[in-house]
C-alpha cells in the first residue's frame, strides 16, 4: 500500500516508521529539510532498538528504505491513504487539504491525527468529505498500541471499516470515537493533567508525590505532571483551550501555571524545562 504521511514531527515519522514496519511504501513529508533530516535519524534509532530487541524482524536499513523523505508533496500522488500530522492549527491544516485535494484520488483516505480539533470542521474543506476520517496515534507511536479512529458526520462506513483493517495491519489495537471535543481520550486525559495542576497550585503536594501516587497507587507509567512535560506543555494547553472553548466548562480550563510556564517557554522536555528539568 502506498502511504504519504504529511509532517515529519514526532508523531509524523513515528507514523511513518510503523507504516514502514509493516511494510508499507510511505513518503514522508515536510516543508522543513531539518525536520525531514531530524525524522530520518531518529526513526533510524528507533528501528535499532526495536530491532535489537527482536520486536521487529528485517534490519532498520530495510524498513528506513521503504520511506522516500522528500519536500515535494506531488511525490504522494495516487496514495491509498494521507495522513496528515501537522500542526494543530486549521489554517494550516486546511490549506494543506486544499493542496490533498488535488493529488488525491476518488477512492483516497485522508486521516488528520488531529488531538482535538472536530474531524467534521476539517472535512469541511475536502472535496471528498465521505474519504475523511480521524486516525489519532499516541506518543511515542512505535511503542503506543492505541489508535483512536474517529467518525465524522459524513464518514462513510466503509472508510471506517478500511481505517480499522490498516490499524490492524499496522499490529495496533483500534478504538472509535463519534466527533465530540477530545474524542474519548484527551476528554479524559486533560481533566486529569488539569487536576495534577491545580493539586500543585494549591500546595497540597510536591510535583514529585503527585506524580508518584499516579505512578505506584494506579500503575500509570508516568505522573500526569511528568506525562504533561512529555506531551508539550504547550500542546497540553492547546487542547485544554479547544476543549474549555467547545463544551463551555470550566473543568476543561487551562490552570495559571500551565498559562504561566509555557509563556516563559517552558515547553517541557523538549525545551529542556517543564515541570521538571530535563
Ligand atoms: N522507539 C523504540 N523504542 C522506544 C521508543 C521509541 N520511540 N521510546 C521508548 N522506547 C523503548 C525504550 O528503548 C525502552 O526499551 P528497554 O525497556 O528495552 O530499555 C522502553 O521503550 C521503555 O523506555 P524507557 O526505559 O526510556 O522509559 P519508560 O519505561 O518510562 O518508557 C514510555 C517510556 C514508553 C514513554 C513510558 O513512560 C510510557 O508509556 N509513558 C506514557 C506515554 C503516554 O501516555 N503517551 C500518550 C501521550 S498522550 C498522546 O500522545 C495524545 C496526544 O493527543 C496528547
């Protein structure tokens, strides 16, 4: 099958890798080179550990030679499926469609991995709104099982029956969603990074309790303050916004020091302080 993955950020070449894993031919794109030189090192790494652990069969040379990294969108043509892993604003993301629709065939997925943003608003600007869907892959996405599959109002059946089968092939295990804020997973993840937050501010514990009763009293891998810093904190309070925005609830409203630290660019791990410095 022939796959062209739109965004070479994290969640964009760890899709790419796990397409290429199960032996798909992708073309992973961006319009950065640096991000596309950046995916291509890092998936390489990952298909080592994999490969050195025995969860993947074939070299890390022979699935990397399955992805084409490119800037020129055109190279994805006459793909089965798009999935589109830019960034989450819908500017961006229409004007990318606007491009999608072109290049497209009739019988085209086009999948967002979309976090937050209504997969019916996106199919608004694509010309096949029946061929669109939401594929939400989880960070990091060689490593997470879960596929959140979500249904616009003008999905048709058989692309979620489609979406579901590729889901499987990729060895991920699929669950569906109708289109509401958050979908099942960040409705439920936010309310709880939020409460860690406000469990902060209001003293009533250290970072690093907080996160350890998460971690030994629930079995969670991290603590959702650590899971907040891993995630970006930025992203955190992106979707905490849309959500707060969308259902009108003050449960879903992005804490001060959330506001705070990602004003200050304290964006997590990935600019070396968060919560926690890395
Ligand atoms: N590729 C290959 N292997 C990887 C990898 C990758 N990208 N990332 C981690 N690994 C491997 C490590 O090499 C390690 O292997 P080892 O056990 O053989 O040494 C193993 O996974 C575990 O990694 P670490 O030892 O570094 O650390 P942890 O044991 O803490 O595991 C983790 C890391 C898998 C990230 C784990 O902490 C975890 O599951 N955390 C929660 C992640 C999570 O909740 N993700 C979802 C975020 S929400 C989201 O993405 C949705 C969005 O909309 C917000």
């Amino acid at each position: 099958m022939k796959v062209t993955v739109i965004g070479a950020g994290t969640m964009g070449r760890g899709i790419a890798q796990v397409f290429a894993q199960a032996g798909n031919d992708v073309i992973l794109t961006d319009v950065y080179p640096k991000a596309l030189e950046n995916a291509a090192g890092e998936i390489l790494k990952s298909l080592g550990k994999l490969h050195s652990k025995g969860v993947i069969q074939d070299s890390p040379e022979t699935v990397q030679k399955r992805i084409i990294f490119t800037g020129d969108l055109s190279q994805g043509k006459n793909s089965e499926i798009y999935i589109e892993a830019v960034l989450e604003r819908f500017e961006v993301k229409s004007d990318l469609y606007k491009k999608l629709n072109d290049l497209a065939g009739d019988d085209s997925i086009i999948a967002s991995n979309t976090s937050s943003i209504s997969i019916n608003a996106l199919s608004s600007v694509i010309r096949k709104p029946e061929n669109f869907i939401g594929l939400h892959f989880f960070n990091p996405v060689p490593i997470m099982k879960l596929v959140e599959i979500i249904k616009g109002e003008r999905t048709d059946p058989n692309v979620v029956k489609k979406s579901l089968d590729i889901v499987k092939q990729l060895g991920k295990v699929p669950v569906t969603s109708n289109d509401f804020p958050g979908f099942i997973s960040n409705r439920i993840l936010m309310p709880l990074i939020r409460e860690a937050i406000l469990t902060l501010e209001e003293g009533v514990s250290t970072k690093e309790d907080i996160d350890q009763t998460l971690k030994l009293g629930m079995n969670h891998p991290m603590g959702p303050l650590e899971l907040a810093d891993f995630i970006g904190l930025d992203v955190v309070q992106d979707i905490m916004k849309v959500l707060y925005e969308e259902f009108g609830n003050s449960r879903f409203m992005p804490p001060i020091t959330l506001r705070n630290l990602v004003n200050a660019r304290k964006l997590g791990r990935k600019s070396g302080e968060g919560f926690y410095k890395y």
